[in-house]
C-alpha cells in the first residue's frame, strides 16, 4: 500500500533535497537519466502519476498528456517550456509551472564566460597544452578581440538577456537589444541600453549578438543564413536560449566561410545532438546545456517545481502559484 494519496513522477536524478521535500507529500519515483526523453516512456508510464516533476528534454506532447489520466500538474525543471504542449495541457485541465527568476543571475555570468571563453578561445588554447605544444609563451599565440568598447546585441530583453547586459556593462561594452516590446526608460538607463525595433539592422551593427528569448514558433530560426550574412565578418553569436532559435547548419557554413568570426553554443536544434559540421567548425565554444548549472540554482529550480507540484495537489488557488504558465 502506498503512503501517500499522490504519486509523483521526477524524471530525472534532480537535488535530493527536493526529493524529500516531494516525498513530504507524495510517493515519489526518480526516473534514471535519459529514460524519460523519449516520448513512448512517458506514455507507458505517465498514467498512475498525478504530478509530473520534467526536464526540458522530455517532450510533453499531448499523447503524454492524454495518457496521464490522474495528472494535475506538469512542472518544468527550466524557465523555458518549449517542450511542453501548453495548449493541449489547458484543454486538458493540467496545470504547468515554469521556474522563472531563480536561474537568472547563474545564466547571466555564464553568458559572460561564454562570451570569454569564445572571444579569448579558452578551449581551443587548453586543449593545445594538454596536448603538449605549449613550449613557451607566444606574443601571436591565441589573440581575440577585446571586450571594451564593443556592442552587444541582445535578443530578447528579459530576466536573463537584462542580466548578461549588467555583466557585459561592467567590461566596458555598449548595449543594443531587439526585444517584442521596449523594456521601461529605467532599464535602458540603467543599462544605457539602445532599443532596435528591427532584429536585422541591429545584427548589422553588433558584435556581439547573444540569443535570449525564448523558442516559439516566431523565434525559430530566427538566426538564418540571410541573418548571418548581415552580421558584420568580426560578429560573434552567443546563444544560451534554445538550440532551434539558429539554423545550425547555415551556422557551421558561415563559420567554415568566416561570414562571422566565432560562436558559443550552450545549446543545439536536436539536442543531445550537436551537428557534425559545428563540431568542426573554427572558432566554436560548444557547451552541454550548462547555463544555469550551479549548486544554488538546481536547488532552487527544483525546489520552486516541487511547490507549484505540492500547491497544486493541495488544491491551492491558481492566483497563489506565482509560477504556472498559460498560454
Ligand atoms: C534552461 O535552459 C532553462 O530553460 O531553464
């Protein structure tokens, strides 16, 4: 017999400190790593579960979500829910949650050390010391451009992209952005930050153009080949949003071409994927979907998904779970 009225489905080895803040409330299954990425496992498994704690590499698809018959909630352990059919959730009565705010600081320095990493080519020197070619210091070894001075252009001015844009003032840049919507004069002064309502003619004129919007069917794609070919030859694309956001291999063909200089990539179209040109490509940073990956912030991820998870099987009010989502 179970202890507990509720079962709770995690899909993945998650802090286990949110374990048993969830096993407080509910008999909670952690799914092994990978398990749950393929949708067909979800569907065998979903239907005994009234809440489901999910990565963002498990695709709730509305199959999933009519199979779980008992499910109340789907939680993100992300701020980006792309992965989940929102629509088909609504229709169904299932709440989902996001976790907004909690990763924000720990994506916004990561950006900047993408940035470095990308500018500076830390792996591309480490991996020739490791491999035995440092014998001394070179006066032309490794050069990149300097950071002071430079523009940044931020897609998609929110949490995250307002985050990185504090950092990268604070190493002498100056701040573009294209955003839906101009972000409040207090922001922009804060930030210096300069509002571009077209995406193509700020991509002409930054540096640096870093991806922080979310993925939706607008932004997919959004960097092409048309968009790369605008972008100045010394440009650097940074995106630590969505793999899908660029076409990755008009991305591969424009670094082969030198159409731009360099990218760092937290993020792929298919991930675990990572397409075989970009692990060829010069000038590259490829990274496994770190951004946010700090002790303090996975704590906090998860244990912002596990209280809309318990708030939701207590039958709390939608207005006092700060982080579900709608459409
Ligand atoms: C990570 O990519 C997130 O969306 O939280």
């Amino acid at each position: 017999m179970s202890e507990h009225q509720f079962n709770i489905l995690v899909t993945e080895p998650i802090p286990e400190k949110v374990i048993q803040y969830l096993g407080e409330f509910g008999n909670v299954t952690v799914g092994e790593v990978g398990t749950y990425q393929n949708e067909q496992a979800l569907i065998d498994d979903i239907g005994s579960y009234h809440a489901l704690l999910c990565m963002l590499s498990n695709p709730i698809s509305k199959n999933v979500l009519q199979a779980g018959k008992k499910l109340q909630i789907v939680a993100n352990f992300a701020v980006g829910y792309n992965n989940i059919d929102v629509a088909a959730a609504q229709e169904l009565s299932i709440k989902v949650a996001n976790t907004p705010d909690v990763l924000t600081e720990a994506c916004g320095d990561f950006a900047m050390g993408l940035l470095m990493a990308t500018t500076r080519h830390f792996y591309q020197a480490e991996k020739y010391l490791r491999e035995g070619n440092f014998k001394g210091w070179e006066p032309m070894g490794f050069l990149g451009p300097e950071l002071r001075g430079r523009s940044l252009g931020i897609v998609g001015m929110g949490r995250i992209g307002q985050a990185f844009a504090h950092r990268a003032r604070a190493f002498g840049m100056n701040i573009f952005y294209h955003n839906r919507r101009q972000v409040s004069a207090d922001i922009e002064e804060a930030l210096q930050a300069t509002y571009f309502d077209d995406l193509n003619t700020m991509a002409a004129q930054a540096d640096v153009l870093s991806l922080n919007c979310p993925l939706t069917p607008e932004t997919h794609h959004l960097v092409d080949s048309n968009l790369l070919n605008m972008m100045p030859n010394h440009a650097v694309l940074i995106n630590i949003s969505r793999g899908p956001v660029v076409d990755e291999a008009a991305l591969a063909e424009a670094l082969q071409n030198g159409t731009i200089y360099a990218a760092g990539l937290d993020v792929f179209e298919e991930e675990p994927k990572v397409h075989p040109k970009l692990l060829e490509a010069p000038n590259c940073t490829i990274l496994p979907h770190i951004a946010s990956a700090t002790f303090e912030t996975r704590n906090a991820i998860g244990m912002l998904a596990a209280k809309a998870i318990v708030q939701v099987l207590q039958g709390e009010k939608e207005q006092n779970i700060p982080n579900l989502v709608s459409l």
